[in-house]
C-alpha cells in the first residue's frame, strides 16, 4: 500500500480551505478600506489645521506643499490643490481659492468616498484662512 493522500481527503482538504476564504477574504477588504479611510480622516484633519496655521503664521500661501507633506502613494499635490482619486475619479480635493481653503468630498465617487460622507460624517466644508 503506498503512502500519500486519498482523492477524498485532498477534496476535503480543498472545501474546508474555500470555506474558510470565503470568510477571510471580504474581512480583509474590509478592513483594509476601514484602515484607508482612517488615514484619509486624519490626512484631511491634518492638511486642514496645517494649511491655516502656515497661512496665519505667513499672511499667504503660493504651495500647499510648503505648508503640509502628505503620502504621494495616496494624494496627489499640485501648487494650491490636494486630491485624492478613489479609481480614476476625484474623491477628495482640498484647494486654497480666495483666502478660503475648500473641501470637497465626493461620495458617489466610489466605495472610499461613500464611507468618507457616511461612516465618518466628512462633508464638502469651506474653512477660513485667517
């Protein structure tokens, strides 16, 4: 008799490792998009308080990149404009127009954007630079 495994064991084997993804795998992506949103949270409360402090430490502000560094994996930073792209399509854009810094969030811009706007109450909101 030779050593090894039956048909029957190997497809055994095979169901309990399919059972068990079917579980792990939508609890990583979720969290994995709750981890995404977190960061994104804290990256706006972050630029937000940054951008108003330089501009009332400065009376002005020419690059928003002077005034707060951010992950360039998941913003992209022009001269007065942040955005963030869920996919190809803007999600959240922070811009300095006018003396105001203006946020916008777009929720129907994908999954991050929607759990932006519900999960963690981020709206589109004009702030002041004083």
């Amino acid at each position: 008799m030779k050593k090894g495994f039956s048909l029957l064991e190997l497809i055994f084997a095979i169901v309990v490792i399919g059972i068990i993804a079917s579980f792990a795998i939508p609890k990583y992506l979720d969290t994995r998009d709750s981890a995404l949103v977190s960061t994104l949270k804290r990256d706006i409360s972050t630029a937000t308080t940054s951008i108003q402090s330089y501009h009332l430490q400065n009376g002005s502000i020419t690059k928003i990149s002077d005034a707060v560094t951010l992950n360039p994996i998941n913003w992209t930073i022009e001269n007065l404009k942040i955005t963030f792209q869920d996919g190809t399509t803007d999600c959240v854009v922070l811009e300095v127009k006018e003396g105001k810094l203006n946020l916008t969030v777009t929720p129907t811009a994908g999954d991050i954007c929607k759990k932006l706007d519900e999960k963690e109450g981020i709206k589109s909101t004009i702030y002041d630079l004083f």
